[in-house]
C-alpha cells in the first residue's frame, strides 16, 4: 500500500504524512527531496514550474513508489500532484496507490505558509496552485481543519493498509 498525501503547498502534507508513517512503521519521502535545484529556485523566486520542470521530478518520484512497492509493506509519499495527469504519472498500471487530499481554503493555507519560514516555497505561488488544482476523483478527502493526529486517525479508519 503506497499513501500519496496531495494538495497545495502549505496543506499539511509533510506533517501529516511523517506521522502516518511512524503510525505505520514505513518509509516516508517528501516529493521537495526529488525536486532538482533549479525547480526550487524557480519557486523561492516566485516563478511557477511548467509542465516541463515537472516531468523528471514525477518520473523520479514514480521511480521511489515503484521501488518502494517492492517492499511489499505500507510507505507513505507527499508530493503537490495538483493535476490528474501528474496523478496518472504516479500511479502504477496495476493500482496499489492510495490518494489522500488535503483539502484546504486559500485563507487556511495562506496563514499557514505566512508563518512558515523553514522551506523554499513562496507563498506568493499559493494563488497559481489553486488555479492548477484539479480535485482527485478518487481520494480519500480530509479537510485540514482538523488536527494532524485526528487526519491520520481518519485514514487508518478509512483506508487501512492490508499489512504492516
């Protein structure tokens, strides 16, 4: 079972995610660790990525879930996946991932990342993250509201992975 916390920056997805992992006793991996330097340049100077810095970060990121998969045991991945064919990318052929969203306002989040002085994002982006945004289809939906321990809580209830 491969986790896949998503949602704009500011969201709770690393947090949230670390904390699903020691509950599971997995692995974890940030999707910002598969960014290449240029692509956080480019947004600690404000500037959206395209499609184009996207595509190698993805593919990178696919590599660790099709790895990681072969561990045969749950691991948790938070990456941003704003739009269904960066979702498609991450997703194997045979399924095996479960999409959680972190589903936020824009003043929520924009409060978060106001306060948040430990990462290269520039909230400046957060505006051109929710015009990308595509909500998932299939995801689990949680509303960020809630506490760290209460979201994982609600995905073990929900989605329990088959073995840990």
């Amino acid at each position: 079972m491969i986790y896949i916390l998503m949602g704009v920056s500011g969201s709770g997805k690393s947090t949230v995610g670390q904390l699903l992992a020691d509950r599971l006793h997995c692995g974890f991996h940030d999707a910002d660790d598969f960014h290449p330097a240029a692509n956080k340049e480019k947004m600690h100077a404000g500037i959206p990525l395209t499609d184009d810095d996207r595509w190698p970060w993805l593919a990178a990121m696919r590599a660790a879930i099709d790895a990681a998969r072969t561990e045969k045991r749950p691991h948790v991945f938070t990456c941003s996946a704003l739009r269904q064919v960066y979702r498609d990318r991450l997703t194997p052929p045979d399924g095996g991932v479960t999409f959680v969203y972190m589903k936020g306002d824009a003043e929520t989040i924009g409060g978060r990342l106001s306060v948040r002085t430990d990462h290269f994002f520039n909230p400046a982006l957060l505006q051109s993250q929710f015009a990308t945004l595509e909500e998932p289809r299939d995801a689990l939906v949680l509303d960020i509201r809630r506490s760290p321990e209460e979201l994982v809580q609600d995905i073990l209830d929900r989605h329990p992975p088959a073995s840990c």
